[in-house]
C-alpha cells in the first residue's frame, strides 16, 4: 500500500519536504487555512509590480546545496538588498556601519570613525537610537526583554559595507509562484483548510506540522508567545515614494516598523508604485514569528512531547513548528533533513535514497 503524509501548512518546509517525499512516489496531502500554496513567501502581480504580501521575503545563503537546489526549481533574480534606517526624520545608512558614524557624528576618517564606533558609549547610543523602539514596536518588549540572538542577526559593522546580507554568497529573489508551484507539483492541495489535532483522520502514516503546536492541539498548557503583523499596502501613480527597497522606522512616534517599497527589488517599470507599510501586532490566530524566552522554550517542549506521545506521532517543523526564528535558506535545509527523518519511519533505508540527489 502507498505510504500517505500529511503536511499541515504550504510554506517552504513543507515544499522541500513534499518535493524530496515525491521522488519515492509517497503520496503527499497538504492541508492549508489560506487561499493560496507559499505561505508567506506568496507574492501577487499589480501594476505590473511584483508584491510581496507577507512582507519582503529576499533569499539569501552561503550554502551551495540550497541555492542548487531553489535555482533547479524556479527562476530567480540576483540582488542587493539595501535598507535605511529613518531617525528623527533623517536617513541613515543600515544596518550601522562606518558611513552610519559618518552621517550622526560627521566624522569623515574611517580611522577615527573606527575608534568611535567600537566605544561603548557611542554602542549604547546606536542601539538606543536604531534598535531600542523597533524591538519594542517589532516585539512588544524591551530590547533586554528579548533573546540577544535575534540582534545579533545584524551585527555593527567596521566597514563602509551596507549590504544587508554580507555574509552570504547568494542573495537573490526566486519567482516565488513558480517555485511552490514545483514543489508541490505531485501533492494533492487543500486549501482554505485548517485541521486540528481532534479532528485529526487516522489515515495517514506520518503528519508533519509546521503551524503552531499550542493552536493545533487546543491550547491545553496555554498559548505560545508569537508576534504577528499587518500589512497596508498603497497603490500610487508616481514613479517611486521612499526610493529604497526598504526603510526600517524605529522612532516611536510612527506604529510601523519597515516601509517597502516593492518595485525597487527587481527594477520593475510601472506607471505605479506599490508602497507597503508593517504594523506589528498580536494576532495568535496568525503568528508570524516566535518569541523566544526560557519560558516559552520550556512550554514549546511540553508541547513537542505531546505531539510525540499522541495517535499519531506529530513531526513539528518550519519557524512555527519549531518555534525558532529561521531564515529561509535554514527552512529549506530543515525540510530535506526531516524528509529523511519521514523516510526512516517509513522504512525507507539510506539504500533506498542513496541514488537521490540532496
């Protein structure tokens, strides 16, 4: 009889998983609450302007493997993805680098410029200046509230170098509906869809979810804490309004945190311009990102062994599942290695697969 998996949730992790599951003719079922496959990395045309709905999505990694394997599946665009900082109505270059110091403090040489930025006075006032109100807005807490891994993510540079991605060798922007379009290809979709584990079928030899535990499961310790966003977004006959990719806007006297402005990603030409703004928000019916602390760790485990322990063993999976900030390059890797982790519970053995790719 054909092996059946349930994938709950039609966002990237779930692709890859469907995608490596396909290629041992498994027969994959994925199950989503909104109307289309892509989870947040769906984007929509108008204008003749390509949208990101969910927000900005950029794909970037230094890994060989993933970028082999997303550029095998759809188109992509090669980027560099720049973003301002707005502070008391000024523009500065970001994340905060030696033109940064340059633009607050006037200082020209990068020697000098160098011996400033690395006091830690001047460090204290660049996080209270850039990082301080958008973690408050972004978070809901204050920056010592919050675990210091998710700053680090962008580090103060010693260098004049403002790309956002500087690490990483591959920066670039896939057509995004093409590529779950692939990677679903052989998956039977179903949308509009929300399955929690009391109406769960017991058809199925392996669920994989990679929505939030405590919402699928009713609850029973309590809700997990996620952020969550709005988006507003503006259609405007004008050739550009803030002639940047993106502006982060950490004063608190405006509600949002980044302005995107989406035509400027792939340099597309429109009599239009598409201008998005993110409002933060607490929406536990639609989480967005995890927030991590050593009590919601705890309640996540509490959680993850309930959905080991029950009818049929729940694997969690994606930043939701997981409950971890990842990027997408971290999502795509997480898929293919739970796809081999699904494959042993199957039975299907490293000689089975040793003659796949990936």
């Amino acid at each position: 009889m054909q092996k059946r998996v349930l994938l709950i949730g039609a966002g990237i992790t779930s692709g890859v998983i469907a995608n490596k599951l396909s290629e041992f003719d498994i027969n994959c079922t994925v199950v989503d609450k909104r109307d289309h496959i892509g989870g947040n990395c769906h984007t929509i045309n108008t204008h003749g302007i390509t949208v990101h709905e969910y927000g900005v999505h950029i794909f970037h990694t230094d890994s060989d493997l993933v970028f082999v394997y997303i550029a095998g599946l759809t188109d992509i665009n090669h980027v560099k993805y720049r973003v301002l900082s707005k502070v008391n109505d000024h523009l500065y270059s970001f994340p905060i680098n030696l033109l940064t110091i340059n633009q607050l403090f006037g200082i020209t040489d990068p020697i000098k410029a160098n011996e400033i930025i690395n006091k830690q006075v001047t460090r204290e006032k660049l996080f209270d200046l850039f990082y301080s109100g958008y973690t408050m807005k972004q978070w809901g807490l204050n920056i010592n509230q919050i675990d210091h891994s998710i700053i680090d993510r962008i580090p103060i540079r010693n260098t004049y170098n403002d790309t956002y991605f500087i690490d990483d060798k591959y920066e670039f922007v896939p057509d995004y509906n093409l590529l779950f379009d692939n990677l679903f290809s052989k998956s039977e979709i179903i949308l509009n869809s929300d399955v929690k584990y009391k109406d769960l079928p017991n058809d199925y030899d392996v669920v994989v979810l990679t929505g939030s535990l405590d919402s699928f499961f009713g609850y029973p310790y309590g809700e997990l804490p996620y952020r969550s966003l709005i988006f507003k977004h503006n259609i405007i006959k004008a050739d550009y309004v803030q002639g940047a990719h993106v502006i982060h806007h950490p004063s608190m006297n405006v509600s949002y945190t980044r302005t995107i402005e989406h035509k400027l990603l792939l340099n597309e030409k429109s009599d239009y311009t598409i201008f998005t703004e993110e409002y933060p928000t607490n929406d536990p019916d639609n989480p967005y990102y995890p927030i991590n602390n050593n009590n919601s760790k705890r309640l996540w485990i509490k959680y993850a062994i309930l959905a080991k322990n029950s009818k049929i063993e729940i694997i969690p999976a994606g930043r939701l599942g997981l409950f971890e900030y990842i990027d997408m390059d971290q999502a795509v890797l997480s898929g293919i290695t739970t796809s081999w982790h699904i494959l042993a519970k199957l039975g299907i053995t490293k000689k089975d697969y040793s003659k796949h790719t990936t």
